[in-house]
C-alpha cells in the first residue's frame, strides 16, 4: 500500500539528510507504529507519504515513494487526499470549518463528491467515530480528545485507504487516548484502513501495532519487524519493555496483560522485599515540617460563569515534587495560573512565600515563582541561546551568566548562538527552566512538560526535576504523563471539576487507580511498586 | 420559549435573515418617530432572543446595541454642545463660549432647548435602530454560511475570509498568553514596551499557525481544479474585466451631474451582467461541491416577506404622506403611533413564531467553555 524505495530527504539548510536512503513497504491493512527519539525523522516520514514533503516543506527528495501505485512524484498533496487521510501534530490546527459536521464533509467537498454520497459518508463517520452528539458542536469547544476524533473522522470521508497520524495521542489524557487508540483499532480491524502513526507514548500503542518501524536517526538504517523483534533491540521503549528486560523475559512483553501473565515469579520474588526510595527525591521521609512554600486555602477561581476551581486548598513544602493529574478540564492549569500570579482567586487565598503572587510586580514574582508552560517556546523571544540567557539575567536582576550556568547543567550540547526555535522540544524545555530558574524561585511549576518529549528527554527532565527538589525547591507539575508522575513525584493530587479528589503519597495514590496507574504498578499490582529502577535495584540489592 | 416551532428545528438560510433585517432597517430609516423607531429595536431584539443560536456571533446583537447607544448619546452629546441657537422651551442654560465673528454659525454651549433635544435624540435615535437591524441581522445569520452562498468562481475569496474569521479569536488567545508569560519572565505586560514584546511572539505564532492550516488544507484536497480550455478562460476574463469597466463607467455616469443620464444606467446594467457572465464563467473550473446547501423554502420566504412588508408599509405611508412618521419637535408635541406602519413593523415579529428554531436546544455548553478563555499560560488544550 506504502512504498519507499530508496528515499531519502535533505532540507536546504541541513548538514546531514533527515531521511537517508529508507527503503519500507507497508502493506494493505496494517498498523505501522514509527519510534524513534525527536529529530530522528519520524515527521518527515509520515509528511513524504502524501507529498506534503517536498511538495509543500520544501527540499529535495531523491527515491520512490508510491502510494496505493500513486507517485507522489507526479501527484502534490491534493491529489493524493482520495488515497492517503493526514492527522497533524494539532488537530485543531488543521480545522477550516468551525462545525463538527461541516469538517467532515469539508474534504468531500474539495473533491467534488456528489450531495447525496457526502450526507450518507457524514452520518456514517458520525456513528463510526462516536460523534454523533457532537455534530453540530463548535469546534472551539470541543475537548482534546474529541477534536482529535473529529479530525479523524474529517480526513475520513473522503475515504482514503491509509491513515498518517502524528503522534494523535500525546496531548491526550489517559482516557481520551483510549478512545481514540479504540477507534482507530476499529478502522484497521473492520475496514481495513491501513494506518501509519508516530508516537512517543509508547506504552500506550505498541500492543496495537503489527509492525515497528525504528528510525534510528543520523543516517542509520532504520528497522523495521514485528514488535516483538523490533522491541528486543530497540533503544527506545515502554516501562512494560524495560521491565521484560530486567526480567529476562523473552520475548519481551508488549502489553500489561502479557507481562502480568510471565511476572507471578517476579511478583513472588518482590513481595519479600521493600520497594526502595526513588533516588535522590528523598520519598519516604517526611517532607512537610517547616513552613510551606506555597499554599492555597479555600480558593476559587472563575472564568465568566465557568467555576475552574472550587475551594481548593494545598500546601506545597519545600524539598517536594508534587504532581497533578487529573483529565483535561479539571482545573490543573488553573491552580497552576492561581500559584503563578496570572489567575486572581475570586475566592480564598494564595500565597507563596507568604505574599499573593497575583499582587506581585512581574519583577517580584520571578522571584517567587518560576512557570514553564504548556508551550515553553512562550517564555522565549530572543533570536540566540546566549541573549536569551543573557535577557533572563537582566529580567531577573541577578549577575550575567547566572542563566548560562544553568543551562550549561541541564543542557551542555546546546551552541550559544542556536535559535531557540531550532531546538528541539527536550532542548527548548531545557531553555525555558533554565530561564525561569535564573530568578531562583522556592516554587517552578510545570505545566505538561512531557508532550513530544521522547525517552531519553523524559528521563533528564525526571533527574532535573528530582535535583531540584534536592536543592531545596518546591516543584509542581500538571501532567498526564503517569509514567513520569511514577518517576519523580512524591506527592500526587487528582483533580476533577475544579477540586481535589485525592491527594497523597504516589505510591497510594497511583497504584489503586486504573487510569493513573503506571504500567509497572499495573504489573505488580497489588505490590506498590513504580518504576523499572526500583525494581532493578531491589533485584541487585537481592543479588 | 414556550413558543413551538411549526417546522423542524434547522438553520435558517442566511440571506433570509439579511433581507428581514435589511428590511426593517429600511423602515427604521424612513421615520424619525421615536415610538415607531423603539418598536423597531423591540421587535429586533424579540425575534433574536427567540431565534438566535448560542453561536459566538449570536452576541452581535448586544454589542450592536452598546454601539447604537453609544450613537445615540454622542448625537445628543455634540447637538447640546454645539447645536444651532434655537428658540423654545430652555430646560438649562449651559455657560456660553465666545467665539471669533468668522464662525459666528456656531455656537458652544448656551441654552439647552427641549425642541433641540428631542430633534437631536430622533435623529439619533434613527441612526441607532438601524444599526440595531444590523446587529439582528449579525446575531441571527451564520456570517460562514452566508459567505458560503458566494458564486463559485469567489470561492477562493469567501474562505480566506472564513480563515481570517476563525484566526482571530486565536490571535486574541495569542496575545493572552503571551503576556501571560512576559509577565512570567518578569517583564511588563503592560504599556508601549509591553505591547512590542507581544506583537512579534504573537505574529510568528499565526505565520506558523496559517503555514500547517495550509498543509492540512492542501492534504484534504483544496485547490483541485478542473482543466478548462484555453478558450474559456480567456472568455472569462475578458467578460470580467469588460463588465467591471462598465460598472465603474457606469457609476461614474449616475453621480457625475455634467454627463447625459442615458450613459449611467444601461452601462452599469450592461456591465453587471458581463461580470455575473464571467463569475458563472470562472465558477466552471473549481470543482468543489456543496455539503447540504441551505434551502429556500417556505420559511425563508415568509421571513423575508415579513421584513419587506415592514419596509413597504413605512416607505408607502411615506410616499403618501401619512402623517406621524416625522413627529413635530418644534412646537414639541407627544408622537403618537401611525396605524398603518406600526402594523407592517409588528408583521416583522412573524418569524419569532414562524422561523424554525435554528438548533435543538441541547446542554449549555459548561465543559466547553471552559476552553474558550485561555487567560491562563496554557488554559485550553
């Protein structure tokens, strides 16, 4: 259905191709999961199959790449929308319409089907995909998890015969992934639809896909096999993996059931030891003497009528990580806003510090509390690393270079004179911290750090943030990501509606929840047991 | 509502709901009778209540309404300031200003008359309710459906419009955020400095934002067209840009006193014609079709009918010289309603109860909105 033959990319400003000589094929009716760190190529990939690269990036594209027989040589992007559906990075940046309904009959209209074929085309995606009560819903309104549903379905009417999804679950929370992991197993299982995505989540779609395909970046021949086998030696997996690995369990599980069903001697083997403190998060001892740094008491906040946060009180102490999770909508960002300064409470009271951050002149409140956004690339103006760097000292009134050191620590391989939209996702995490901290706040909050984040980033930004802590700072993190929560979090509270529905330690928290469970928690339940590393180490320690 | 809908529940096709309101307009615009403009707004605003949608442009008719007032009060603001001398009844004397014999015409400050005022406040009061009309007309139609209804050939135009429309409330949520994280990295959020700050971050988020609208936009297919003839497309142009000659030439010849009427008309009828030749021309290449285009049916003429009967009623009693359309200020006597046109602007009350509801009523709308205001770094999503 998908073929490449000996393609490979260079984009005019790059040293080194993006993509070098990738020979796949992907048949007819297949779920083809692409891995591989940031900057490896995955995007790339999954642009050249309708053309969108070169015809529309730019570039130059030596080799074959055929579609359902189609050349995307002869054939730019729209004439190829019959054939092949595309779901970018942000749904909702590809809506052209403002109504459900419209969107999805958008594309059939572009293509000149008949009235009476797109009515009937409409009605049946609104059923397939669950849409059906949304049908005349603003598209503004929807949450994530449904526009990325309504993107879908809109690229579906016009029934093409391949999928190309990027990374469709990365902004989701753990349920709205779900849903939308659930419909598109419906689409391969019962229509045949061949569907080509990538994704960083791994733990939530290699057990659904029938090939991997492992772009190992900088001109390496990528791998391409069953899961299972690409698995086994992929440097790039999900905790159920790298738990198999420990293990020694071959072949390496995919899914939690498989892995439950090879780990009753491990879980017999654990129930004898302790799980041991995460390191260097100092779990386990007690971390609330001492002032708080931040607390909220009774607060609430609104936009217009929409109550985001109902008489929520916290207290946040020095030397924690605590984590929030809950789904989209819940208030996790609101409280964020509240302790940042940008939300005025209506209600009850905020203080960091003792004082009210919404009170505080900008110039002040970089010293008391340090946010890094949802998209870091906000909180970054300058055309170089270096006068960002050198901006954020003056900002913050602390000698030149302070935000240089930083950087130097959490990011080493980063050129001075880089544009900062020129890093990738991990590395431009790493510039906003190092921006926020240079006023070295008692309190950073982070909000959804992890999104399109791989692996290896995922697991700095759990040792920076456990260093933090150590330091004696006060972190906070809305995210969806449980397998970091597992990681780095002492404390977790779950939100929903705009309260807190359940704050304490991690470990009790997550483990009896279904949905905020991490996968190794999920395994060894009802062991209280988090991460691959704790177990590695008991399992040294056991010898 | 109590009131039950005699057809199904469906949009209504926007051009009606322009007609109806463009029809009230015309009658608003006929009289400066303040009871007859009043029950204007009334009816306006009854049927928007009752029909309107809880789409974003459903609130037009409310900010329509700060407008037309803002209207009125700067209409009666500037005749009390600066108004014409005028004899009658003095209701306050306000301290006069003196000025230089070259513009002894006008007057600031002095006596303030009850004739004046109420003059100024008809007049005012006119200009508002028909701004008024339009906000109807704004909080009823789909401004998107309405563009929809274009020939074929402006496709290209009516969605870089429907584009533009839906950037701006983004470019807004941009802005938002990013002062939201200046003020995060310390920096004013606030003033000359502020906003400069703001504008780059903000235009390099929708440049990028446009460029991905556009890929997604040409993976779904926009911009297939179907290969004309050589032939056609020179027709086409030549009946387009030969028809637009006309109609500037022809405008030219209705405003310009000095040159024979006979030119004016036949050379704009003549020219729209060869325009409207050339756009149905041109709409032969795109080969895009229409996803349930709005009918006209019953319930579109009817509603039509009712504002044009509105604007016929005033514009006849007008025409035969009914009195109380143009209440006397001087002396100042209390208007009293005229029958006949009072009767043709109520008509235009029918589709509050004739018009199907434009949707089923369906749950507010509370998660949702919860997206809509990102006055939070990262609120949305």
């Amino acid at each position: 259905m998908i073929r490449f033959e000996g393609v490979s990319v260079r984009y005019p400003d790059s040293p080194a191709p993006t993509l070098h000589r990738v020979d796949l094929h992907i048949p007819e009716g297949e779920l083809c999961l692409v891995v591989g760190r940031t900057g490896s190529g995955k995007s790339t990939l999954l642009r050249a199959v309708n053309g969108l690269v070169p015809h529309f990036t730019g570039g130059t594209l030596t080799g074959r790449v055929t579609v359902a027989g189609r050349d995307t040589r002869d054939h730019p992007p729209r004439e190829l929308a019959d054939v092949v559906g595309m779901v970018g990075q942000d749904p909702a940046a590809g809506f052209v319409t403002d109504v459900v309904e419209e969107e999805l009959a958008y594309g059939m209209e572009s293509l000149g089907l008949a009235a009476p074929v797109m009515r009937r085309r409409v009605e049946e995606t609104l059923d397939l995909l669950g849409l059906a009560d949304l049908r005349d819903r603003p598209l503004a309104t929807l949450s994530a998890g449904q526009r990325q549903r309504v993107a879908i379905g809109a690229v579906l009417t016009a029934h093409p015969r391949t999928l190309v999804l990027d990374e469709p679950t990365s902004a989701l929370d753990p349920p709205a992934a779900e849903e939308v992991l659930a419909v598109l197993q419906r689409l391969v299982h019962d229509l045949g639809v061949t569907v080509l995505l990538a994704e960083h989540r791994l733990e939530r779609v290699v057990q659904y896909a029938d090939r991997v395909v492992h772009l190992p970046g900088g001109g390496v021949r990528l791998q391409a096999g069953s899961p299972a086998e690409v698995m086994a030696s992929c440097p790039v997996v999900p905790p159920v993996v790298a738990l198999g690995r420990v293990a020694g369990w071959s072949p390496p599980p995919l899914s939690v059931r498989d892995a439950r069903r090879a780990a009753s001697g491990l879980r017999a083997q654990l129930a004898r030891l302790s799980p041991p403190a995460r390191a260097g998060n100092g779990a386990g001892r007690p971390v609330t003497s001492g002032p708080p740094v931040a607390t909220l008491n009774g607060a609430s906040a609104a936009y217009g009528d929409v109550v985001a946060l109902r008489d929520v009180s916290l207290r946040v102490h020095q030397g924690e990580v605590v984590a929030l999770m809950g789904r989209n909508g819940a208030g996790k960002s609101t409280l964020l806003g509240c302790l940042a300064g940008l939300v005025r409470p209506v209600r009850g009271d905020v203080r960091v510090r003792g004082q009210q951050p919404h009170r505080l002149r900008p110039a002040q409140l970089v010293r008391h509390v340090g946010l890094v956004p949802h998209d870091p690339g906000d909180l970054l103006y300058a055309d170089t690393v270096a006068a960002e760097c050198a901006a954020a000292d003056r900002d913050a009134g602390v000698p030149a270079g302070t935000c240089a050191a930083l950087l130097a620590e959490l990011l080493p391989e980063v050129g001075a004179d880089v544009h900062p939209r020129d890093l990738s996702e991990g590395q431009r995490l790493a510039l906003a911290l190092a921006v926020v901290l240079a006023g070295r706040p008692p309190l950073v909050l982070l909000d959804e750090p992890t999104r399109g984040l791989d692996y290896g980033a995922k697991a700095r930004l759990a040792a920076t943030l456990r260093q933090l802590a150590a330091d004696g700072r006060a972190v906070v993190l809305a995210t969806h990501d449980v397998e970091l929560v597992a990681e780095v979090a002492d404390r977790t509270v779950v939100m929903a509606e705009g309260e807190i529905v359940a704050d304490g330690p991690t470990a009790e928290v997550v483990v009896s929840s279904p949905a905020f469970a991490p996968q190794v928690a999920k395994v060894l339940a009802p062991l209280p047991w988090l991460t691959v590393a704790q177990v590695a180490l008991a399992l040294e320690g056991a010898g | 509502m109590s009131i039950r809908p005699w057809v199904a529940p469906r949009p209504l096709h926007p051009g009606a709901w322009w007609l109806w309101a463009l029809g009230l307009a015309t009658a608003a615009g006929r009289t400066t009778n303040p009871l007859l403009l009043l029950l204007v707004v009334a009816v306006a605003g009854y049927v928007v209540a009752a029909r309107r949608t809880a789409a974003p442009w459903a609130r037009a008719y409310g900010a329509f309404l700060k407008l037309a007032l803002t209207v009125l009060a700067i209409r009666v603001v500037f005749h009390v300031l600066l108004g014409a001398p005028t004899t009658g009844t003095v209701l306050v004397t306000l301290p006069a200003l003196d000025l230089p014999s070259w513009a002894a015409g006008v007057r600031l400050g002095g006596p303030v008359t009850a004739e004046a005022l109420a003059a100024a406040a008809y007049e005012g009061l006119r200009l508002a309710t028909v701004l008024v009309c339009i906000g109807a007309a704004n909080a009823l139609a789909n401004p998107k459906r309405l563009l929809r209804c274009l020939p074929a050939a402006l496709y290209e135009v009516s969605v870089a419009v429907v584009v533009a429309m839906s950037l701006a409330p983004q470019l807004l949520a941009d802005v938002q955020r990013v002062r939201a994280a200046r003020r995060l990295r310390g920096r004013p959020d606030r003033g000359v400095r502020g906003l400069r700050g703001v504008a780059m971050p903000v235009l390099e988020g929708a440049l990028e934002r446009s460029l991905e609208l556009a890929a997604a936009m040409d993976s779904r297919g926009y911009g297939r067209s179907a290969q004309l003839p050589r032939r056609v497309r020179r027709t086409t142009a030549a009946l387009t840009v030969g028809g637009l000659f006309g109609v500037a030439a022809g405008v030219y010849g209705l405003l310009d006193a000095g040159s024979p009427p006979l030119l004016g008309l036949p050379l704009l009828g003549g020219g729209a014609l060869l325009a409207a030749a050339g756009l149905a021309l041109g709409g032969r290449r795109t080969v895009r079709t229409r996803y349930r285009p709005d009918p006209w049916a019953a319930p579109e003429w009817l509603v039509s009918a009712s504002g044009l009967l509105a604007a016929a009623t005033v514009v006849l009693s007008a025409a035969l010289g009914v009195g109380g359309l143009d209440p006397s200020t001087s002396p100042l006597g209390w208007p009293v309603l005229p029958v006949l046109p009072t009767l043709g602007v109520l008509t235009a009350l029918a589709p509050a109860v004739l018009a199907p509801r434009q949707q089923p009523p369906r749950p507010p709308l509370a998660a949702a909105s919860r997206k809509a205001e990102p006055a939070t770094v990262g609120a949305g999503r």
